[in-house]
C-alpha cells in the first residue's frame, strides 16, 4: 500500500472538478467544497494519526523479499492489534474451516496480498479511540465494515478482479463522517439537527452548515496520510461514481454497496439516498459498462443472502472494541 508519513501533497488537482450529484450544487463551486474541508481539517490542532506499526508494516510487505516472521514479530509488540487481527480473520469476512488462535496461522491464512488490508482497518480503529465522537462509533464501523463486505461479495460475484482493494474501499468510504463527528461536533450536531427538523439529505446538510460534505473532508484526511490516490479517488466520489473523471468502476461498487446496506437491508438512518431500487441508480449503469455479470445479478436474493450475515459484522465489530 506504501503508506507514508509526513505532509500531503497538493490536496486538490484534477479530483472534484467534475463532480455533481442529485444532492449538490454547481459543478463550479466543487473546488470550494474542498478548498473549504482543507481549512477545517488544517484547523485541528492534533489530527487522529495511523499508528506506526501500521506505516511499519506496510513497510515491510512493500520489500519484494518480505519476511513473514518479520511481520508477525511486528504486529505482536501490539497486544491490541494482535487480538483484533486475529478476531477479524475468524470473523464472517474469511469464515476459516476451524478457529484460528496465533497470529502466524492467520498472517498464512490470509496471504500477503490481505495482511496490509486487515493492519489497516484494525489501525483506522484505533486512530479515532481517543476522539470524543458525537455517537457510538460502533455504529460507524458496522456501516464500515458492512460496506466493505457488500462491495468484496459484490465484486466477487460480478468477476472483477480486486476484491481485497474493493472491501477496502469500502471500509474507507465514509472516515470523513467520522472524523466530522469526533473532531467537529458542533457542525456535527447542527447536520443532524437539520436532517431531523427540516427532512433534508445529509449531504445537503452539511453543505449549509459547513459549506462542504464529508466527501471533501475524506479526502483531504486520506491525503493526509498519504494513502494511496486510488483510496482517495473513491472517498471523494463514492456519492457521484458517474462522475468520477477515472476508475468509475470501484466506486460504483462501494456506491451500490452503500445503498444495498442502507435501503435494502435497511441498516441504518443515512438518508443520502432516495431508491432501494438498484437497477435506477447511476452506480448501476457504470457497472453494467464493464461488468456482463450484472445482468444475471439478482439484488434481492443478495439481499436476502446478506441478511444472515449482518448479526455476524456486528459481533466482529464489538469484540473489536473490546480489544
């Protein structure tokens, strides 16, 4: 992944200079939304930081000699991320045929190309702990993680080749919602305030109350941290794929993932969205551009096979909480 420390480059080129969606304004004022999440996210004084483990890992796995006792020994000087690593791999996103208990059986479980994935969401984790969020964030990282699995299943069944990049494009897609109401409560307090009294989106919302959405403060966070333009990429379009200027295709894919898990399962309360009806959404004519799978895709067997799956991200994510 080849995350890096240090400050970000230019936060706004070519990223949000097309994009519109059912939810926004002109596509001329887009710069302003993220010139405008650039000044709130510079304006905290002590930004939510990758733990270094995570940075040293990625690290390791970039040698094309990676040592895989060397990343075990790593991760286990962090009791924490041990457990949570461990927790994930037997968790409903791999379902092992027998309980995994050491952290070397799972780091081969997994394979290189997924230890990076796992370090990284356990390390999002912790980044925001000692936030004071303005809502359990529990509720967060089951959307998160709910997202993620939607989209890698999703991925799977259409055929397209980056499952593990795709689940975690959807467990990113919505950090800047968390960093909003860890980091900025009031404005957070005022969105949901609006949302309840005046029936509008979220998106909506946020544009009146800060003059940018959680889009623009995503991505300028991710940039931050340097993750990879391709994280970054989704993060900002993830509620406008048709009009992501490039890789529309995993974005649509985190985009109907969102829908599927907050319509058709009916998960939660964002109401970004105005149709459970998948095959109108924008998301879904990008799909169908590159994936022929699609026209045998059945949305609501998915559902109904999602649905025995949901108690299961629920669990993973509470025993992730408990260390």
């Amino acid at each position: 992944m080849g995350l890096t420390t240090g400050s970000s480059p230019s936060i706004f080129p070519e990223v949000l200079s097309t994009r519109n969606d059912r939810n926004r304004g002109p596509v001329n004022n887009d710069i302003l939304l993220v010139e405008k999440a650039q000044r709130l996210v510079r304006g905290i004084a002590t930004l939510p930081t990758i733990p270094a483990i995570c940075l040293r890992v990625s690290t390791l796995l970039d040698s094309p000699t990676v040592d895989l006792q060397k990343v075990a020994d790593l991760i286990l000087s962090d009791q924490v991320l041990t457990a949570r690593v461990v927790k994930i791999v037997n968790s409903p996103l791999f379902r092992p045929l027998h309980e995994i208990t050491s952290l070397r059986h799972a780091l081969v479980y997994l394979g290189l190309r997924r230890i990076n994935e796992i370090v990284l969401s356990c390390s999002l984790i912790q980044a925001f702990e000692d936030g004071d969020a303005g809502f359990d964030l529990r509720t967060f990282w089951q959307h998160s993680f709910g997202v993620g699995i939607i989209a890698g299943k999703m991925a799977q069944l259409l055929a397209y080749p980056e499952r593990e990049k795709v689940y975690v494009y959807g467990l990113l897609h919505n950090i800047g919602k968390v960093f909003l109401c860890s980091y900025l409560k009031p404005e957070w307090a005022r969105i949901i305030r609006l949302v309840e009294e005046k029936g509008c989106t979220f998106l909506d919302a946020e544009i009146k109350t800060m003059g940018t959405t959680h889009c623009e403060i995503g991505l300028c966070l991710a940039r931050q941290w340097n993750f990879p333009e391709e994280y970054c990429h989704v993060i900002a379009y993830h509620h406008a794929p048709a009009n992501a200027p490039r890789n529309q295709l995993p974005v649509a894919l985190v985009n109907l993932a969102d829908i599927f898990y907050t319509t058709c399962l009916g998960m939660d309360e964002d109401s970004g969205w105005t149709s459970s009806n998948l095959t109108e959404e924008p998301a879904w004519f990008v799909m169908r551009k590159s994936l022929p799978a699609l026209d045998d895709f059945d949305p609501e067997r998915f559902a109904f096979e999602l649905e025995e799956e949901m108690p299961g991200i629920r669990k993973l994510v509470n025993d992730l909480f408990m260390g």
